[in-house]
C-alpha cells in the first residue's frame, strides 16, 4: 500500500515540475488575468511580486512594484508590515487598481489577497483619517472586509482588534499619506466568478483594490486537460525549482517562442532563452531617495554599465558626472580597472553565514568612509547590490543615518545631535521605501545594520 502511495506521489510530483505543463498552465491563466484587464481597462494591472509578474503582461501593466506577503495574512501572524507600505499604489488612481496573484494546493485564493490586502486597505483608511483630521468624512468605512468562505468569521473577529494600533504606527512613520477622497475596498475575483462587478464614476462610494486570484482552484491542484498537458493551479509559484532559468521577465520578452514549443522542444528553446537574456544588459533607473534631494541612489549591479576603463556608470535621465558608485557584489568581476578609480568602490561579499560577520565588520565601515568622503565634496553616490534589494539598502540605511539629520540634511562630519536609535533608523529605511517599493532588505541585513549603528566603536573594534 506504501509503495502504491509513493509511486502516485512520485508521478504527480513529476507532473507538477514538469515544465510543459507549467507554461501551458500559465498560458491558461493569462487569458483570465487580460480578461479581467478588459473589463477595468482605465484600471492600472499590477502583479503581486513574486508569482503574480507571470500572469501579467508587462505591456499592460503599471511599472510599479507591488508585494504583499503571504506571511503577513497567515493565520495568527496577521501584520501590517511598515517595510512593505506598499503607499505608492495611492497615487495610481482614483478609480481603482487590479492587483494580480495566484495560489496553488487547491486553495482558492492567496492569503496575501484574501487577507493582506484587506488588512492594507483597512489600515490605510483608518490612517488616513488620524492624519488628515480635519477633512469632512461622512460615512468612511474603516471596517475589515474579507472574503466570505475564504476567511473564517472566527478569524476575522481576531484581526479587527489589532487594527487600530497598526493604523497608528502607519500614522506616525515617515511616510507621506495622501488624503484620499474615498476608502479603499478589496474586492474579489477569480477564475469562478461568474461576473465583473461593475464601478460607474457617478457611484463610487469607495476605491475598489480588486484581487484577481489568477489559476482555477483544483482538487489536489492539478487537472488533465484535452489539450496534452496537465494544468497546474498557481504554475508561476516557485519558479527556482522548474524554471530551468526562466524567470518572468525573461518569458515575456520570449513568450510567443516559447508558449508555441511542443514538449520535446521546449526545453532547448528555454535554454536558448535564458542564455540569451544572460548576455543583455538590462539595465534600469537607479532610485533616487528623495528625502535627502537624490543624494543617495539605489540600483541592482545588473544597471551598472562599464563605458569605458576606469569609468562605470548607470542609466540616468541627465549628467551623471557627479556621481559615485559603491559596488557589494558575491558575483566574480569582469572588469577591474575602475580599482583605482576614485569615485568608484567595490567591496565583494562572501556568500552563506560568513557574509553576515563581514557585512558588520568590514562592508559597513568602509562603505560608511567611502560615502562620507564621497558627499562631502559634493557627489552623489549609487549604492548597488546583486540584487538591488538587500545589501545596498542596509548600506543606504546607514548612511542616511549617519550622515543627514532627521530633516534630509547633509551634515558634513556625521556628527549631528540625532543621537541614534530603533525609531531613527526606522524612519531612514521608511524613505528608502518611498523611494525604491521593492526594497526588501534580509532580516539579518537590518540586525547588522542595527548592530553597527547602535553599538560604540570600541566594542566592534573588539569583536573584529
């Protein structure tokens, strides 16, 4: 009976990795989410980060990051995340906003729509109405709406106390709230939804989030399709595992070869992509933190370009000639003739637990020498990591706090009257996230970031 059981779990296994049926599945699931499109075309699309980009066209969506995390909506670990705001969705639009994710395991939305997102939405209106007090609200809703039979009455009643305390901390960060002329409410569409909820400008009583659960709930999440493939629910989730390399944006640029592959081609024609992609540059625009008039820049290394010897830079809308560049990278250089250069540092960064001690211990006080020198004679400096969302944003934490006073000003000898601490630090993070929404620095990276700035110089020279 043992053996029965391994062998059909091996074979669905199997099935579920498969990267033909993966692809196909998608496919499936992209006509639902451009339907949806259809039906609110003034809508910004906006794919939940990670597994929602695969579902989305790039060429309908807004180019804006957005992730809520499941975590953050699972059960008894409920949380409005201030390092995921997500606030930049305020200013999309008026009207209303379609947010794209998808789930797998036969269940029939995401926690990260089903209960994140309404979490978000209550505590911004409740925010929203502390901040702006003396604006007229006639009827706001600050109730939590979750989605019947998904969220459990048990489960919502405990969420609804916890409420309040997260719509205060969102009203006392540093973020900008905007002051919204209607609530915001989620609403709720998936595969099974046997219409589209209609929103006439003239009767809009609220700004509908709507969340678009992408794949079709299947018992044991797979089902057999006439068309020689089995569709998988929530095919785009975990792509490290099947992908082959193929990741979102590389499917897109690449979907009509692909999608049009039989099976015993696909796989060559995935190689052939991501082997291709790898020798693009796909370089984008550093993000400026505002807060401190675009005196520190964050970007991925992949949107450094070398121009010439000695000279690296990245893609800027005007004259970059002021700016320099801090590099934290694990990948093996190809280009070292910028060593000597004196706008230019690269630091390298060990990979697994030793790159945690060294990120402390060597990456933070020479990248705090470096900016410090590089902003007093007047530059800008572009802090770029591997993945232009962890280490860079650590580094950028600390710079800003050491080196500009709570209001954005630059003070020259780092040595302001702000005396450092948990609230301090926050609030600098806070304006890297205005800044850059995908930052998404590792705990460890932040508990570094802590250590460094909160612990006197004679006790880490110790532990060095």
């Amino acid at each position: 009976m043992n053996t029965d059981r391994n062998k059909t779990f091996s074979h669905l296994r199997k099935e579920s990795l498969d990267i033909y049926n993966r692809l196909k599945s998608i496919e499936e699931d992209i006509n639902f989410v451009n339907q949806v499109h259809d039906a609110y075309p003034d809508f910004p699309l906006l794919p939940n980060l990670r597994c929602g980009a695969w579902y989305t066209d790039p060429c309908l969506a807004a180019p804006h990051p957005v992730y809520f995390k499941s975590t953050d909506g699972h059960f008894a670990n409920w949380s409005f995340n201030l390092r995921r705001a997500n606030l930049h969705l305020l200013n999309l639009s008026h009207r209303g906003i379609v947010l794209v994710d998808s789930t797998r395991s036969g269940k029939r939305m995401p926690d990260a729509l089903s209960k994140t997102v309404p979490i978000w939405c209550t505590v911004v209106n409740r925010a929203v109405r502390l901040r702006h007090r003396e604006t007229p609200r006639h009827n706001w809703d600050i109730s939590l709406h979750t989605p019947p039979g998904v969220v459990s009455t048990q489960e919502h009643s405990q969420i609804v106390p916890l409420l309040d305390g997260w719509a205060e901390s969102l009203n006392k960060s540093s973020y900008s709230l905007p002051d919204l002329s209607l609530p915001l409410r989620p609403i709720w569409i998936t595969p099974t939804s046997s219409s589209f909820p209609k929103f006439p400008p003239t009767e809009q009583t609220f700004i509908p989030i709507i969340c678009v659960s992408a794949s079709r709930q299947v018992e044991e999440g797979f089902d057999r399709r006439s068309g020689g493939f089995v569709y998988i629910q929530g095919s785009g989730d975990d792509h490290e595992l099947w992908g082959m390399g193929l990741n979102p944006d590389i499917f897109w640029h690449n979907r009509e070869r692909i999608l049009s592959a039989n099976r015993s081609e696909v796989e060559t024609i995935i190689t052939s992509c991501v082997n291709s992609a790898q020798n693009t540059n796909t370089a984008r625009l550093p993000s400026a933190v505002a807060r401190v008039n675009g005196r520190i820049l964050l970007c991925a290394t992949s949107d450094l370009i070398v121009r010439s010897p000695g000279h690296l830079s990245a893609i800027f809308l005007g004259e970059s000639g002021d700016v320099a560049y801090l590099v934290l990278s694990s990948r093996d250089r190809n280009d070292t003739s910028a060593d000597d250069a004196r706008n230019v540092l690269y630091i390298p960064i060990p990979n697994g637990k030793k790159g945690h001690a060294h990120f402390l211990q060597m990456v933070l006080p020479r990248a705090m020498e470096f900016v410090q020198m590089q902003l007093a004679q007047g530059m800008r400096v572009c802090i770029a990591c591997d993945s232009g969302k962890d280490l860079s944003i650590g580094v950028a934490t600390a710079a800003l706090q050491k080196y500009f006073d709570d209001e954005g000003n630059f003070v020259v000898d780092g040595l302001h009257d702000i005396i450092p601490d948990k609230r301090t630090i926050r609030m600098r993070l806070e304006w890297i996230i205005a800044a850059r929404p995908e930052a998404n620095p590792a705990r460890d990276t932040l508990k570094r970031v802590n250590e460094f700035l909160l612990t006197s110089d004679s006790f880490l020279r110790k532990r060095c």
